[in-house]
C-alpha cells in the first residue's frame, strides 16, 4: 500500500456535510493525499462545488442551479457552497480531484479550467468524469491531466483513449479484478477506484495494484495504508522479507500523484 493515493470523496462527508470548505478541510487533517469535488456552474457561469443539479438533497432547497446565481446560492445556503475559487485557496498545496458531472459543452469545461488556471493550480489539480466531459476538459486544455470515468468492463475504445489521453481511468471499485487491473497498465493508465468504505473492500483493492483509491472514509485508508507499510518496514529491517513476498515493493507506476 506504500504508493497508494488516498482520495476524499466529497471531503469528509461522514463527519461534515460534503463539499463544503470545513469538509475539504477534515479529509485533509486526517491524512488524504488528495480530496474529490464536484463542480457545477451556476446560472452566470461560476463554478461551485456541489454534486446535485438542485440544493434539494444538502440544503433544503429544490432549486435547480442552473436557475441561480452564484449570490442566490450564497444566500439561500448560508455561504455553505463555496465557489470553486475559494475551495482553491482553502487547499492550497494539496491535490484536488474535479469531477464534473453533468458537463457536456467546452465552453463549461473552459470556465472550469480558467478558474484553476487563474489560481495557478494546474500542477495540483486534476479532473474525472465521462467521456463527454472529458472530451470537453481536453479541448478546454490539452495539458490537463485527467482520470477517465469508466463504468463498463468492456474498455475504451483505442480512438477514445487517444482523443481524451487519460493518465487514469476511474473505475467503480465492484468491477476491478486481476484480470482488469494487469490490462490497465499494461495500456500504460494509472488505476483510480471509487467508492469502497469497508476494509475489506479497500485491502482487496490495494492487493490488486489499484494506484488510487477514492473514499468517504478516507481516516481508515490512511490507517490501513500506515499499519501495511509499517509491516513492510519490520519485515524489511528484520530481513525477513525475500523476493515474491510481501517485502518485495511494487514498481512505482504512481509517478507524482500525491
């Protein structure tokens, strides 16, 4: 588990409410290499970090946000969605992983993009969603990088991969196996799962190689990333560790994801 990336889904939604500031902040303070959003436009065009089109379901409100501007949010939730920007700023030096659901046009992807551009986080910051969306952040910016959402086993098709030129593909942590895992890398991606929150789940992952793991309970990832590691750290001081068991440390295929 040593180079496994730890990614909060939503921030730390089992303690604080998803995709606010004070969210971001917990997953961070309890060890996450890099934390997930979600990023919509409001109606003038700022991006904001919420995963539903409406305010229904985290605040009360059944507003489409599409029909309200970034001020309207503001008010009617109290400054509880931050735009973008501020969330930016909030985690400066730390990794942030942008889905971006719902979106199927450049011109979204672009106001996205300009955003983290004018806060000099293009080097922290990358981005996960479908293939339209993908599509659209790769046309908005042919630098970025990008996790390729995938929900089917069968793969991507090789014109697809060219054209969006993932350096990840996001997979639903159910459908990832042995067989799935050795593909992906041998095509050269980067493994990202999401969303397992048992241990069980999370240790049958790391066994596979999966490169990142994103969860609502980021607190016990780390925890179960430091107890493997400090195992192998025993094992290799104790010289116990020969080579094909657990004390022989896979091949860095991370590069700098942290």
């Amino acid at each position: 588990m040593q180079k496994l990336t730890a990614v909060a889904h939503r921030g730390d939604p089992y303690r604080v409410r998803e995709n606010t500031i004070d969210s971001l902040r917990s997953a961070l303070a309890r060890g996450a290499d890099a934390v997930e959003i979600d990023v919509r436009l409001t109606r003038d065009g700022v991006p904001v970090l919420l995963h539903d089109d409406t305010l229904k379901r985290l605040w009360g409100h059944d507003r489409p946000l599409r029909s309200l501007s970034a001020d309207e949010v503001r008010g009617l939730t109290g400054g509880g969605v931050p735009t973008l920007a501020e969330a930016l700023e909030a985690t400066a030096g730390h990794r942030l992983m942008l889905d971006l659901p719902g979106t199927r046009e450049v011109r979204v992807a672009r106001r996205v993009v300009d955003t983290v551009r004018d806060h000099g986080a293009q080097d922290r910051v990358y981005y996960c969603a479908d293939a339209t969306a993908m599509l659209a952040v790769r046309a908005a910016d042919p630098s970025a990088e990008i996790a390729l959402t995938w929900t089917s086993l069968a793969p991507p098709r090789p014109t697809l991969l060219e054209a969006v030129g993932p350096r990840w593909l996001n997979y639903r942590f159910g459908l990832m196996d042995q067989d799935l895992a050795e593909r992906i890398h041998a095509d050269g991606c980067l493994i990202s799962v999401w969303t397992p929150d048992t241990r069980r789940a999370m240790r049958r992952l790391a066994a596979l190689g999966v490169d990142s793991i994103t969860t609502n309970r980021v607190d016990v990832l780390c925890a179960l990333r430091a107890q493997a590691n400090g195992s192998l750290d025993r094992e290799s001081t104790d010289g116990g560790a020969t080579p094909g068991t657990a004390g022989q440390r896979r091949p860095d295929r991370r590069e700098s994801t942290g």
